[in-house]
DNA sequence: CTGAGATATTGCCATAGAGCAACATTTTTC
DNA sequence: GAAAAATGTTGCTCTATGGCAATATCTCAG
C-alpha cells in the first residue's frame, strides 16, 4: 500500500493492517502528463481518486465559456466529481491534471462497497463529504462576502500552493475574476 | 413517532419499526413563531433539526452586513449549521424561523450516537451530507455562471416556495444580489 | 380598523470588474 | 536554442449591479 495514503487514514482512524491492505487492494495506480484530462463534462464519473503526486482540478464551463475552478486536489488529497458519481448523473465538472501526475484510483462500486464493509472507509468517507461540504460553504460566503482583492489575500494566505503552483488563468478561475483583473490586483498584494 | 419524520426515513431506506422508534425516541419536538433565532453567528451548533411545518432559514452577515442566505429547509427537510456542528467551533451563521415553525430537534452527540449505531441513521447522514453538498456545489456554479436574471429565473422554476412564501430581502440575500435590483429583475420576468 | 414600522419600488448616480486590443513575457516544441 | 504558442500585463471603455433617497405598499399589534 502506498505510504502515503495509509498516513492519510492512519492520521484520521484506527485501523488494522489487514483492514488497510483489504483497501488499497482495490486501488490501482495511474499515471498523467501535464494536463489531460481524467473527466469530461457530459461523461459520468466512476472513479474516485486519492493523488500521490503532482495535482488535479475540478472545473466547469459555463454557456459563456467561463471556467470555474472548484477544487484543486494536491498530494494527499481525495478527489472526485461527486455530484456526478453520486448521482450517476452526467458530470457538469471536468477533472484535469494541472502537473505530471500520478494517483490511486477506486471504481464507484467497490468503493461504495467499501463504505459499507469497512468501517474505516464508511468514515473517512463521511470525514471527506463533511470538508468537502466545509470548503465549498466556506468559498460560497468568501465569494458572497468578500471583494477580489480580500479575496486573494485569503487565498495566499490560506492556500498558498493554488497561488504558487498555478497559473494565473486558473487562479483567476478559482477566484471567480477574470485573468485580467486578477493581473490588477497582484498591483496592489 | 411524526409520520412526517418516518415517511422521510421510509422513503429512503428499509428500517424497521423497532429501530424508527428508538430513533424517533432522540428526538424532541419544539415551536417557534416568525423570525425568531435558534442560533446565533458565535454560538456553537449543538442541534439537528427537521422540520414540521414552517421553515427555517441559514444565513450569513459578512462585515459590512450583507446577508447571505445559504439554505431554507421547508417542512420535512433536515437542516443543522453542519460546519459548526461538524467541527465545534463557533457558527458564522444564523439560523432563523422565517415562518411559524414546529420542528423536531435532536442534540449533536445523541445524532452522531445514532449515526454509529443504527445503519439507517448511517445512510441517512451520508444522503444529507452528500446532497448538501450537492445543492451547494449547484449553487456556487449558479452563482458564477449566470447573471442575476436567470439565477432569478431558475429559483422561480426549481424552487418556487423559496420565491412564493418568502420576502424580497430572503430572496434577494438567497439570490447574491440586492433587494433594489431583485426589485428591477421582476420586471423582465 | 388604524397607524407605525417594515418592506418594496424606482429614479438617479457611482463603481467594481469585464472585455477588447496591443504588447510583453514565459513556456513548449522541435 | 529559436520559433511558435500560450500566458500575463495594461490602457481604455463598457456594463451590470450597488446604493441612496423618495415614495408606495404591505402587515401586524393594539
């Protein structure tokens, strides 16, 4: 089991070596270059995945064109479009690779399968729905309550890896600005 | 047990009658008249509630005093401040019966009790949880992806009782926009 | 019922951020 | 390592929405 995600669960609950190589058996790593894509928008999604190097993002399009960044999943993180993979629903949401990138990836059904057989998955999977519900309330009542430049100011205090490992387009995306004026605001940082 | 609450149960999961009324047995039934607090922002979240009849609204003032409204959960909806109950700290909303309300309430410790005992209870967090989230992650992509008219148009369509039972101000601050200017958009409805 | 307070509407002006275009810089590719 | 492509910056202008103030309407307590 790759060390990286047995700290994760051992961080977070107790649970026995037989239990964690039970999971990881259904884990099977991948590999991806600097932005390709995982997921597309009308595709449904079937994987989760927990990111072991490098990181990915979660983002929509609008009937603009706008690109909306929801999610940046670095190193150690678990990620997946959940909407679509809880509802089998086609996903609004496309899953990209932002750097070379390898991962862990667990198909819905046995995770799902997990959840109910392993009391640690039932857990951690609860653990990730309640921060996954946790950041996006937080990001709705940053977007709803603060200016872009507060903005930004949280995210480089909060988030320092989007800032510095980013680029500016999918900064501004996540930010919900345009690159233009997130090119403004560093002007005043 | 309030059949309401049982039907909620029934209609998402096998539970027996045995194990509705000891869960039921957790609960207990409260009233409130129009616009009165049952949490406040700096208050800690120790309460899951499910509405009767009436409805309850979670909200947010940022510092200079916009509200933000979150969520209304009508009759037979669960709602609870989840970021302060999940994590213990202090709320930064509110929670406000915008109606006469009647609810069942139950405390945070004897939930998350039920949540590792009863399986039903088990499913029925992970459906609340992930369905919040769900709502959520619409709302931020509604949010941002579309100008203040069609975010007006869609609530009218996909939830109307939010636009038919509550005041301008709710709509407005459930919106992301302004009283004035909601005042304006009805114009072109 | 009545009247005070809350809520809603609308004219007017102010402003944050959008978006184009031109140019500068960085990154990728062969 | 040079050319092409992508990304970032900045002047200028435009637009959606904010916010005040005056007025109109609703609503709820006595």
């Amino acid at each position: 089991m790759h060390q990286i995600l047995k700290t994760y669960f051992l961080d977070k609950i107790k649970v026995s070596d037989d239990n964690l190589s039970n999971i990881s058996s259904f884990f099977k790593e991948y590999s991806f270059g600097k932005n390709e894509f995982l997921l597309k928008e009308g595709e449904v999604c079937k994987y989760v995945y927990f990111v072991t190097a490098g990181c990915l993002r979660f983002y929509s399009v609008n009937t603009d064109g706008i690109e909306n960044t929801r999610y940046i999943a670095f190193e150690g993180k678990f990620g997946t479009s959940f909407t679509s993979l809880i509802t089998g629903e086609e996903s609004i949401e496309y899953i990209q690779s932002l750097e070379k990138t390898t991962l862990l990836a667990i198909r819905k059904d046995d995770f799902y399968h997990l959840v109910e057989k392993e009391p640690a998955v039932n857990v951690i999977y609860r653990n990730i729905l309640e921060s996954a519900y946790i950041t996006t309330q937080k990001r709705i009542y940053d977007l709803q309550g603060s200016d872009s430049l507060e903005r930004l100011r949280w995210l480089l205090k909060r988030q320092p890896d989007v800032f510095n490992r980013l680029s500016n387009k999918v900064i501004a995306s996540y930010l919900g600005i345009t690159p233009y004026t997130l090119s403004r605001l560093k002007i005043n940082l």
